[in-house]
C-alpha cells in the first residue's frame, strides 16, 4: 500500500504486555526506524515498557496505562486515553505527517476501535490463521508482513534500548563476580506473569536451582521476580539451596556489589530494566515462557525456554524467542489431568541442551 511520504512523527501503539512489545513492537520499531529516518517515533504504552526503550535516542514514550485483569469496560475505557495520547502526539501536525502503526495491540482491541484515518494505519494482523507461512515466529511474522506491506526486503531482530548507567552498573557488577571465582553466571527467571499454567512446579524449580549450583564454578543469579507470590517462590528457593549447604544472598540491582566471594546463589530484587541489563552480561538464561526469555534472546544470550501451559505447537512455535544467539525450546506437557510429566527427564533435557552448546 502507499505510505505517507516523509512523515515528521510514526506513532506506535505497545501490544501491552512486556515480552509483546520485545517480540513484536521493537521489530516493528526497527523497520519503520530504517524506512522513516527522519521521523520522530513516539510509542504509546506503559512505564514498565518504556524503561525498555530508554537508551534509544529517537523513541518518545507517551503512558498509557492498560488493565489487563480489569473488566470489560474498564478495559474498553483505555481507547479515550489512547485517542488522547494520539492528539498530544500529532499536535500541529498536518495528517500527511502523522503515521500510526498497530501491531494488533489491546490497546485498539486488535483493531476494532478507530483511531485515526485509515490512509495514516497500518494494521499488523498477527492472529490471522491465512496470512503467515506456519513455522514462523512472531518476530518473524513482524518482517514479513512489512516486507509484504512495503516492498522491503529486511529482516530485524527484537531489541531493547537499555539505559547506559544500568548496563554500566550491571557489567561491572557480574565482571566483580567473575573475578571473585564464578566461572559461569547462569540468569534464572521462574516468572510466569500471574499465569501459573506456564510453571512446572515448586520441586522443579528447586531441582534445577540446585543441579546448577552443583556445577562447580557456576554462579547462579536468580530473579526474584514480581508479586507477592514469585517473590515468595523465590525466596523458598534461596531457603532451600541455603539448606543444602550453599551460600545466597538476597540484594537490590542497586547493592549486587556487596555479593561475597562465597556465594553461589543471588536472589536479585530488580526491575524489568534492571533484570534485562543483568541478563545481557550472564553466560545463559533459563526461564519459562515470558518476557525475559524474549529479552535474554535479543541480547544474544544463549536462551534455554521451559515451555509448558500449551499443547498448541502452533502457538509455541509463534512465541518462541528469536535472535541470533544460540535458542533451545523445550515443551513440556503440563495440561494432562493427572499430570504424566517427569521432572527428572524434563531437567535431563535441559541439561543435555546446555552441555550440547
């Protein structure tokens, strides 16, 4: 289709949720970026998001907060805010100049609530079954789409724009630890955003922890993660490495320098910014499907996904990280009632992925 010229502002709206907005709307930010060089990007979404974007000189975040766990028209509400933050973005602006690119967020209910001229949307359809070869990622659906759209023939990779004093803290931070005897430091990351289907169970989790510290010169920094209940999970997994004869600690992002030599395990109380700053510098991440898988992949962090709460291959495949460095998948089935997985061989996997890089 034909595109606005030369447009002085590309608004984008955020897909809401964090591992979206690495997945999908930093491709997109990517692509527009290169076809619009001189076009100011403002991107409409949360606070959380934005600290993602910081580091990026050419990104404007407008907030908009959207409830994900409220009701029906609490959620439908969020479009006066959106049609809102849209006018303060295109102010002055003739509507040649304005862009405004959907990557079918919450934000327009994928799409069904207007919100500029149709001449200045782009729409991109990520749940269309018809548009997209089958064995390909979201990310991936991003470039292709465009390239469809544009005539393009680019391809990008999700990104985060980190804030240079974080990734500076966190560098220096993990080098210490380094210097300090650890060999290997594996990220670790339980969180399933509140969606519990996505967790195995608390004795996994115990026994990966504790298989990974049993690695000698492995160091492992665990997230603490966010909500009363990971942070209680997380805490019950310092307790049990601490009684298996291990030394942890439990510090802010902002004190990981206090870390003594000793320890083995760091429970890191830290924000999304922080988290992704700190994973950028770590040998491997191990998490389930969630926003820090989608991070660690796009900083070229060899990324090892335990993915469970689907049996749709189709859907797995979708949500799979995607980037250049080294991406393990490994699907668990925990929806059968009783439960049929092994743990053994679920950690047996795992294993056996990370020893076969």
């Amino acid at each position: 289709r034909d595109l606005p010229g030369d447009p002085k502002t590309v608004i984008v709206l955020s897909r809401v949720t964090i591992g979206a907005d690495v997945a999908v709307t930093s491709v997109l930010i990517q692509r527009l970026c290169r076809t619009f060089p001189k076009a100011q990007i403002v991107v409409i979404g949360s606070g959380k998001m934005s600290s993602l974007y910081r580091g990026h000189p050419r990104i404007r975040v407008q907030n908009v907060d959207y409830s994900r766990q409220g009701g029906l028209l609490e959620r439908l509400m969020s479009w006066f805010q959106v049609l809102e933050a849209i006018d303060q973005a295109s102010f002055g602006a003739a509507p040649e100049d304005i862009l405004l690119a959907d990557p079918d967020s919450r934000l327009s209910q994928l799409g069904v609530l207007p919100l500029c001229d149709d001449r200045n949307y782009l729409f991109f359809s990520s749940r269309s079954s018809q548009t997209f070869p089958q064995k390909l990622s979201i990310s991936e659906m991003v470039n292709h789409w465009y390239n469809q759209m544009t005539g393009e023939t680019d391809t990008c990779y999700p990104a985060v724009w980190l804030d240079s004093s974080l990734q500076r803290h966190a560098k220096s931070s993990v080098g210490r630890l380094r210097s300090q005897g650890a060999r290997q430091v594996v990220a670790v990351n339980f969180g399933v955003g509140g969606n519990s289907r996505k967790r195995v169970d608390d004795r996994f989790e115990q026994e990966t922890i504790l298989h990974l510290l049993g690695q000698p010169g492995t160091l492992v920094l665990l997230d603490m993660g966010f909500g009363e209940e990971e942070v209680r999970r997380s805490k019950a997994l310092l307790q049990t490495a601490a009684a298996a004869g291990h030394r942890v600690a439990d510090l802010h992002f902002e004190n990981l320098d206090q870390v003594v030599a000793e320890c083995v395990l760091v429970g890191v109380d830290a924000g999304i910014d922080q988290v992704a700053a700190l994973i950028g510098q770590c040998d491997e991440f191990i998490g389930y499907d969630s926003a820090c898988q989608h991070i660690a992949a796009a900083q070229e962090v060899p990324t090892y996904t335990i993915f469970a709460g689907s049996n749709n291959i189709r859907f797995v495949r979708r949500w799979c990280p995607y980037g250049l460095g080294r991406r393990e998948i490994l699907h668990v089935d925990t929806l059968t009632q009783p439960p049929t997985y092994n743990r053994k061989t679920i950690l047996l996997r795992l294993m056996h992925a990370r020893n076969s890089s």
